[in-house]
C-alpha cells in the first residue's frame, strides 16, 4: 500500500473523508457556498424588516430648545433662591445645535447650602417634564470632572 493509498498525500482519497462527508454534500466548497448563502439571505430579510431612520431623526426645531433654555434658566434661578453663588450650564444644550430628543439638560451649581441642596435639586427638576434636569454640585465632583465643566460650562 502506497502512502497515497492511505490518504497521504495531497490529491489521495480518503475513506474516512468520504464518510464524514455523508448526506452534506461532498465538497467542503459546496458546503461553505451554502452556509455563505443562507447567512446572505438572513442579513437582506434583516436589512428589508428593518426601516432606516428618516433623516431628522433626533433633531429639535429651535423653539423647543429655546424652551429648553428657559426651563434651565429657571431651574437656575431656583437654585440661586436657595444660595447657589453661581450656576453653569453645561452639556449638549451648552451647545444648542447638540441638544436631541433624548438629550438632558445638566446644571452645575456651586454654593448651595448642604442643607437645602436636596431640595433646591428637587424643585429645580420639576420645573420641566420634556428633558430631565441634572444638577450636580462643583464641590462634590472630581478636579478633571470640574476643569471640564467649567471649561465648556456657561454662566445662566
């Protein structure tokens, strides 16, 4: 028996080959096109089962931001009712043209006294439904974390 006989060499035929290969085609290439095939016909049903974004999605027209605005510059004059010595605005609305539907307006508040921070923060977040307020203190946020807001924050 020649080592071609036994499955060898490149080119031999192998029994055991022949048998794995049983009721899936005998060719591996016919077998990958196949599964090449179906993984194609799944991702065009995904691609037509799901529609693509209108092109606006996400973007506000510039009342509503302005609206956002004025609930922020209220919220803001809350939290200097209740001692803020100054507050900033910052985030995505700091930067009108980056203010979305799923957008939140941030605040920044430094000043406020321990004692009436919980409820400044409270009544300055009911103020508005449409976007959910946020307003941290500077005092409680890390030095990077500060450095940018001050850096991209403005004074409302």
């Amino acid at each position: 028996m020649t080592p071609r006989d036994r499955g060898l060499t490149p080119g031999s035929s192998n029994n055991n080959n022949n048998n794995n290969n049983r009721g899936r085609g005998t060719n591996s290439t016919n077998t990958n096109s196949s599964a090449h095939q179906r993984i194609q016909k799944m991702l065009e049903r995904l691609h037509r089962t799901t529609p693509a974004p209108p092109p606006y999605a996400g973007l506000l027209p510039a009342e509503d931001i302005e609206k956002a605005m004025e609930a922020a510059r209220k919220a803001a004059e809350i939290l200097r009712r209740h001692g803020a010595a100054r507050v900033l605005l910052f985030g995505s609305l700091a930067r009108a043209r980056a203010f979305t539907v799923d957008s939140d307006i941030n605040l920044a508040a430094d000043g406020i006294p321990a004692e009436h921070y919980f409820q400044a923060c409270n009544a300055a977040i009911e103020i508005y439904k449409a976007h959910t307020i946020h307003v941290i203190d500077l005092q409680s946020i890390t030095e990077s974390y500060r450095a940018s807001v001050l850096a991209q924050g403005k004074i409302i």
